[in-house]
C-alpha cells in the first residue's frame, strides 16, 4: 500500500509540473520556476509533506539529469549555427565566467560581509548561465531571435559549466586546505577542458560509429543505447580527468551533426528525456529547500540578484567580448540573457555537501538568485528582444527536414539553412546561386511566407532555405550558402545576426 502511494505521489508531481508548465508558457515563466514551485509544495514544509534533505542525493540527481539535458541541446544544434560563434562563446564560457565570480565575489566581501574566499565561492557558483533554463526559454515560439543569437546563447550556457565547476570546487579546497594558492587552479583548468572536449569529440564519432554498425534487432533498443553512452561518456571522460559535462555536449553536437540511423527518433526521445530529466532534477532541489530558511535571504539574495543582473553580468559580457566588433544592442540582449537556474543550485549543494562554513547561507542565497533570475529574465526576454530589433518572427523557422530526415544508410539529406546577412547568396537569384548539381532548393521561408523558388526568386537575409542534398555535397553547399566571400582574408570578427 505504501509503495502504491509512492508511486501515485510521483504521477501526480510529473502530472502537475507537465500542466503548470503548459499554462506557465502561456504566461511566459519559465518552466524552472514553476518546477522549483511544485517542488517546495511537495515537500516538508509544503502541503505535500515529504521529507527531504540530503543534499548529497540531490547533488547526484542534478548531475546525472543535467548530463541528459546537455546532450540533448547539442544533438539539437547545427555546426553551421555554432561555427560563426565559436570563439565569442568560447570566450564567454570562461573568461566571462571568471569575471561574473570575481565582481559578485567582491560585491559580497564589500557590500554583504563575507570573507573574501567565502565571497568568491558565492560569485563561482552563480558565475554560469544555466543551459536547461536557456534552452527551455529560448526554443518557445515567442523568443525566437534574430541570426545567430539563439545558437551563441545556447552554446555559452552547455559550454561554461565546466568553468563555474571548477571555480566551485578549487574554492572550496583553498576554503578547507589555507595556504594552498589559487592559481593552482589553471592548470587543472587547461586539463578538464582539453580533455573533456577531446574526449568528447572521440565519444561521439565513436556513438556515431556504434551506433550505424551495431545493427541492432529492434529500433527500441536504440535509445536506450545510447542512454548507457551518454553516462559512459561523462563518467569515463571525469575518471581521466576531464569534464563530463563538456564531453557529453560536444558528444551530442557530433552526433547531431552525423549521418545516423533512427536519427529523428532519436532526437525526439532525447528532447522527451531532457523534459523529463528538468522535472526530476527541478522537483528535487525544489524538495531541498525549505521556505522559512529563505526569510533570512530575501535582503542579501535581493542585492546580490540585482547586482548579478544589472552590474556583473553585463560588465562581464562586454569585457569579454571587446575583440569581436558585435552591434552593441546584441551585446545589451547577450547581457540580459543571463538565466541562472538548476545548475548554480547544484553547485550550492557542493558546499553543504563538503562541510564549508555558511554554507547554508550560500545555498538559500543562491536559491533567491536563481528565482529572482528566472522571474527576471525570463519573462522579459521576449520583450527585450522586441526593444532592441533583435526579436525573430514568432512563426517557428521550418523544421521540415527533421520531417523528412532519411533514415538508414540513404545517401539524401535534408539541410535547413537560415541566410545570414554578410553570405554571399544575399541578393542573387537562386540560379545564380552556383550549387552543385544534386543539390535543390525545395522549400523557402521570406519573412511569414513559405513558398517553392523558382530560378528568379532573390535570395534575401534571413531566409530561411530546405535543400535536398547528399552527405558528401553538404558542406560544399553549407559554404556556397553561408561563408561570407572572401572570408579568409577579412578582419571582420563581428558575429553574424
């Protein structure tokens, strides 16, 4: 009797947060907090009365989903979409993380009264943007940004956990071993993220591999594959010294980027277990917290919230960015972007879990941060967008090829392209277009009009293009439609959008 009310506790948690969430979009709150919201309710202080506070479990369970969740958003993503950004988002991911630690950690020693390495662990655990609340906020209709924002916002927040994991935890050893030094850190830095990108790349050719050569009895035995791979990945890239949570990204945007068998059904699945993996993971930090401890944060966590918003954030942002020559209303948009959610969460539980002093302080802190962020941020995207000329058409861009996407071993393929404004195609003629023979445009989308070109039809920016091609013509076509003329000898670094 008990275990069956177990179990119709657990169906009535998943069946709320599915419900709430459909209403929360209509709204436009993020699906975290209405996860995080459930999750309080359910527990002890809440109607639901359920115990829980152990934040070494919680601590698992937020890795463990947050790995499915990171693979998913690069089994999703393009290369065509990353290859413009990557070394912006790259920069972003690090030293634009190290930047957000450092104000925040000075802000908390100066205006809230922490020692300088107890501030400093605060600023590392909220240093990074969180991809599960990105994600699920970006790809809803009513967000859709312009050119290349979308991708570069999504590649900072799957790429710069590793660098607020390693801040995390170098600050709680120099916390419990004085006298160790901080700059201890960078090598071990340099290592986690050469070999957790290496290791992933070589995992996912591997998964791409396995995957088309295993021949398999049943297709249903497919993603349950290459769920073992997902944890295999990031457990074996952590015991060589890497970080699984890069390994496991990188892992999923080579694989999202290769010619699979049961590849569409395998990106569904993978989106219904990231959904899956954010309520599990959200219900259980939700159940961590207790709503009385929070009264003693608002203050402190209402500064600190503000200050990460409106100081920290966007200083560090356009720091870091000062090398690429970006329009600065898509640097303000980068800065305002700054959904901090499960992840700083979890890496509060790491102080608890390793004994730090007020450590409980930092993590109901962190807790008023990360609702703060979620209601901010979160909400106003759309509208900001729409301010700064940034917001897309809210019409969803064509997805037709992941409808038409081959399966097996056939050598078409389906390549959905949006023209961004320095390509070369911008303003000629679809027959002017020189593609290779094998190649044909069969879908265009020009503003809210979706229609078949004809040879005439001018190629405009952001059109959106579905081309029929073949595995070995793709990145032949990827270039005569993407690559701005003369690319190589440009000085041009701006990001494209």
């Amino acid at each position: 009797m008990v275990l069956t009310l177990v179990l119709v506790g657990i169906a009535l948690l998943f069946l709320i947060s599915i419900i709430a969430n459909k209403f929360a979009e209509r709204l436009g709150v993020p699906a975290l907090l209405i996860f995080l919201v459930v999750g309080m309710l359910a527990g002890s202080e809440g109607p639901g009365g359920i115990p829980f506070d152990d934040p070494a479990v919680a601590q698992i369970i937020g890795i463990i989903a947050l790995a499915y969740i990171l693979f998913s958003g690069g089994l999703d993503t393009r290369w065509e979409q990353i290859k413009p950004v990557l070394w912006p988002g790259i920069a972003l991911s690090t030293v634009g993380v190290v930047l957000t630690a450092v104000l925040l950690g000075a802000f908390a020693v100066l205006v809230l009264g922490f020692s300088p390495l107890t501030g400093l662990l605060l600023g590392a655990v909220v240093s990074s943007t969180d991809a599960a609340a990105v994600f699920s906020v970006l790809r809803m209709a009513r967000a859709r940004l312009k050119g290349n924002l979308r991708p570069f916002l999504e590649f900072e927040s799957g790429s710069n956990d590793p660098m607020a994991v390693l801040l995390t935890t170098g600050v709680i050893g120099l916390i419990l071993t004085p006298g160790s030094s901080i700059f201890s850190l960078v090598p071990m830095f340099v290592q986690q993220m050469a070999v957790g990108g290496l290791f992933g790349y070589l995992m996912g050719m591997f998964i791409v591999y396995l995957i088309n050569r295993i021949k398999l009895e049943s297709e249903g035995l497919y993603p349950v594959l290459t769920l073992s791979l997902v944890l295999l990945t990031y457990g074996l890239t952590s015991i060589i010294g890497g970080n699984g949570f890069i390994a496991v990204y990188i892992a999923g945007l080579v694989m999202g980027n290769s010619a699979v068998v049961y590849k569409k059904s395998l990106i569904q699945f993978h989106d219904g277990i990231a959904w899956l993996m954010q309520i599990v993971m959200f219900l259980a930090l939700g159940l961590l917290v207790f709503p009385s401890e929070l009264v003693s944060a608002i203050v402190p966590g209402m500064l600190a919230a503000l200050f990460l918003l409106l100081v920290a954030r966007p200083v560090a942002v356009l720091l870091t960015l000062l090398p690429w020559k970006m329009p600065m209303n898509e640097k303000v948009l980068v800065s305002w972007v700054g959904l901090r959610g499960a992840v700083p969460i979890i890496l509060a539980t790491y102080p608890l879990v390793a004994g730090v002093p007020n450590a409980d302080a930092i993590f109901n802190i962190v807790f008023f941060i990360v609702i703060v962020s979620a209601l901010v941020h979160g909400t106003s995207i759309p509208a900001v967008a729409r301010r700064l000329g940034l917001a897309a058409p809210v019409e969803e861009p064509l997805k037709l090829s992941r409808e038409f996407e081959a399966e097996s071993d056939t050598p078409s393929k389906m390549l959905d392209l949006v023209i961004p404004p320095d390509s070369p195609a911008v303003g000629k003629q679809v027959v002017d277009l020189g593609l290779p023979k094998g190649a044909l445009i069969i879908l265009m989308q020009k503003g809210n009009d979706r229609f078949v070109p004809s040879g005439s039809t001018v190629i405009g920016a952001e059109d959106t293009l579905l081309l029929l091609t073949t595995e070995d013509m793709t990145e032949m076509v990827r270039s005569r439609l993407l690559d701005p003329e003369d690319a190589a000898g440009s000085d041009d670094q701006s990001l494209p959008g």
